[in-house]
C-alpha cells in the first residue's frame, strides 16, 4: 500500500508541474482567447472534449440527464454495472508533438499574411508541448474521470455506495498505460469524495493488458492491420485526394507559403494546435482561425477513416480482436445472473475497466454498433456526411460503453449506454431486452470468438 501511495504521489506531482510549467509558458495569449468554444469543436474527432457529445455538462459537470436514458419499470432494481472507460484528456504524444513543432516552426519562419491569428501566433503564442508530455494524463483529464465517477453515483446509488467499496464489491482495471492508471486513480478519487468515504479502503486497480490492450496481443491484428500499410490504402488516398489537397491549399493561401510547404502532416499538425489548445486549456486558440467548417468536416472524416480501417468495419480482424473482451463481459454478468438466481450476494456489484479508444471501438464494432450501410471509403466524403460512425461523437476523452443488469419480476434485463445515452443493440426491439435474448443475439460469437483461434496467423 505505500509503496501505491508514493506511486500516485510521484504521478501527481509530475502531472502538477508539467501543467503549471505549460499554462505560464503559453498563459499571455490564453488569457485573452479563452471566451468561446471554437466553431470547429464538434469535429474533433478522439481529440474532442466528452462535454462536445453531452453539452449539457458545460453548465454543471455533475449533472445527469434523464431524458436520455430508457429504464425498464420501476419495479425492476439494478444489481450490476460494468463500465468500460476511455482514459481522460491528455497531451499529444511525441509522434505528433514534432508534427505541431514542424509545422509551428514553418509558420514564424515563412508565413507572411497579416491575418490576425497568424501575428497573434507570431507575437505571443509559444511552443510550450514537450517531448516528455509524451500522451500523458492533463488536469482536465484527471477532473474527466473525477466527475465521471461522481455522475455514476447519482446514476446508479444502489451500486457505487460506501458498503459495496468497502467489501470489495467495486472493481478497477486498468490498462498499464500511466494514462490509464493516472485516470483509475482519479476515478477512485472521485468515487471516494462522492461517496464520502473518509477512511483507507482497499480499492487498488489491477494492470490488465491481455483486456484493456487486446489489440497489442492479437498477432493476427499486428501483422495484418497495424504493421501492413495496406490496410490503410482508403486513409492514404484520402490523404492524397482532392478533399485533402483543398484543404492544404487553403492552409497555404492563408499563410502566403508556397503549396509545396504544406502536407498533410502540416493541417493535421494545425488542427491539433486547434483542438489540444481547447481540450487541454479549454482556450479558443488562434489556431483554430486558420480552419473554416469545410476544412474542419475534411479532418474529422481523415480521422474517422483512419479509424474506421485501422479499429472498426475495415477488416474483420479489428473486432474480432477484442474476443476476449467480449467473453470477459458475459463470463463476469452469467456469473452476477447465477448468484442472483441462487440468492446470494453478488460479488461483483461494479467493475470498471479503463483502456483506451482502441479498446472500446473494435468491442462497439464486434457488438454491430455505429455500422454504416456503405462503408467510409476515400471516395465517398461528399456523401457520408450523415455517416453513423462518428469517432468524436463514439470515443471523445472519457467515453464509456456503461452495460447494466437489471433484477425485474419478469427475470434479468440488460441496458446498455454508450457516454450516459442509452443504446438498441442491433437486432433487438426493446431498449431494456431480457438478458437471455441478448445472449440469443450474440450466440455466435458466445459460441465461437475464441481469441487464440481468431488472432493466430495462418502460416500455412
């Protein structure tokens, strides 16, 4: 225990300086901007703020709201929950820190317009991220999971209560990933303030990669999708289209750069000075300015692509690689039916589980969720403009896949809710089915899905 309690001190500490050290380097120009949500916010996409899905937050970050959730009746009582949670905010990792230095770089050295963003750039804005930021937990994404974990007190008050965490009836995994684990450690601290627990609980969360990083584990998905650049062949078009290439030389023009100076790389470098600004300070950055609502839609759909081929209905593989946390759900739920059925207590009343965007969107796509009629290919952005796949909308920082069981006269019902809204699993009617036509529904895949089979590669 202190050794775990040194560790989180160590975290903390590190976080607090690395925050404070970056708001006072770059604080002359935020001071001034942070009035407005930027125009261009909703197109994020997995860089984009949990309170873009759920607005309401903005005015009270603990609220909850009712409307849009389906409960079964009220005689029904609520006997578990597994939430499955994205990490909070965080910095950008050292991949796309040198692309926003690059490009950074590229702007006060060549570009020559008098836009007012571009000599607010020039003038005031410093390149504060730093290598070792390195995609680590921010203030606002440890806060992300504070007030998640509070929300779900009010959501749910017969399970997060001060009984259940004190016998051990609440659960926390974690990815190994400091973001992860810096964002369960938050979610514990928000558990305990919002339950008022003042004493030393055992409440410590357990490293699980083989569940929260499955997609490192698939051999299958490594080589076929995440070490193969061809998978990815409908994001490199993209990349090279016309879409894209408009939007580079709009970035161009503005800048009064030549068309050769800026890629790809170059406006989606921008583009994260736009969004991690917002997400990260909450400041409505110069940066934003250099993007208009058309450029904005062609970024979110080069980043939804990417998703789209590389965790979701692009290969088979992508869902199939998360088997093993499917079978970890139901395993965990047959299990709170039978102690249920048996009359005693049920074990597990909470367990939540933290990962990463990786880890919820291939278990969504495995469950047939956000499955467009036409596949998200580089040719058809024009008319995929009302697309169901919306990354920013399905995993922003926090996002959780929340799935409930339900004690009702009748038997055991299931509701699922993905970021506090409440979900139809494909192929059924009721919003609150009957568990076991869940299981019916998923039989296959309950039958079969079977990890080591799915993720070992034919060498034959």
């Amino acid at each position: 225990m202190a050794k775990q309690v040194v560790t989180t001190i160590c975290f903390v500490l590190f976080h607090c300086i690395i925050s404070y050290w970056a708001f006072m380097s770059s604080c002359s120009i935020h001071s001034s901007t942070k009035t407005s949500i930027p125009d261009i916010a909703r197109y994020f996409g997995t860089k984009g703020r949990y309170e873009e899905v759920n607005t309401y937050l903005t005015d009270d970050i603990l609220a909850i709201n009712s409307s849009l959730v389906t409960l079964p009746s009220s005689t029904c009582l609520a006997i578990h929950l597994t939430a499955i949670i994205r990490h909070g905010t965080r910095f950008p990792t050292i991949k796309n820190i040198k692309k926003m230095r690059d490009f950074y770089d590229l702007v006060v050295r060549n570009a020559t317009d008098n836009l007012n963003c571009l000599s607010e750039i020039k003038s005031r804005w410093k390149m504060w991220y730093k290598d070792e930021m390195d995609g680590r937990l921010v203030k606002k994404g440890r806060e992300d999971h504070m007030h998640l974990a509070q929300r779900l007190i009010r959501w749910f008050p017969s399970l997060l209560t001060k009984d259940n965490v004190r016998q051990g009836r609440v659960k926390l995994i974690t990815s190994s990933k400091h973001r992860c684990v810096n964002s369960t450690i938050a979610f514990r601290e928000g558990l305990m303030t919002g339950l008022r627990i003042e004493e030393e609980v055992e409440l410590e969360p357990a490293v699980n990669d083989a569940l929260m990083r499955y997609f490192d584990k698939c051999e299958r998905f490594v080589n076929e999708v995440e070490n193969n650049k061809s998978a990815l062949e409908e994001v490199k078009r993209f990349s090279e289209g016309p879409e894209m290439k408009r939007v580079m030389e709009k970035m161009a023009d503005r800048l009064k750069v030549p068309y050769t100076s800026v890629t790809d790389d170059s406006v989606e470098a921008a583009f994260y000075l736009c969004s991690y600004e917002f997400t990260i300070l909450e400041v409505n950055s110069p940066w934003c300015q250099l993007f208009d609502e058309v450029d904005a839609q062609v970024m979110e759909y080069a980043g939804d692509l990417k998703q789209y081929w590389k965790r979701s209905y692009g290969h088979d593989i992508n869902s199939k690689s998360s088997c093993i946390l499917f079978h970890d759900l139901f395993y965990r739920l047959d299990q709170v039916v039978t102690q249920i059925n048996s009359n005693v207590t049920v074990s597990e009343a909470v367990t939540v589980q933290v990962g990463h965007a990786e880890t919820l969107i291939p278990l969504l796509t495995l469950l047939d969720l956000f499955k467009d009629d036409v596949p998200l290919k580089s040719t058809n952005f024009a008319t995929q403009q009302n697309r169901i796949f919306r990354s920013g909308r399905i995993v922003p920082y926090a996002a959780n896949l929340l799935v409930v069981l339900y004690k009702c006269p009748e038997g055991i019902r299931m509701g699922v809710r993905l970021n506090e809204k409440s979900l139809t699993l494909p192929g059924l009617t009721d919003p609150v089915p009957m568990y076991e036509d869940v299981k019916e529904r998923y039989s296959a895949l309950l039958g079969g899905c079977d990890q080591e089979t799915v993720c070992k590669m034919n060498y034959s």
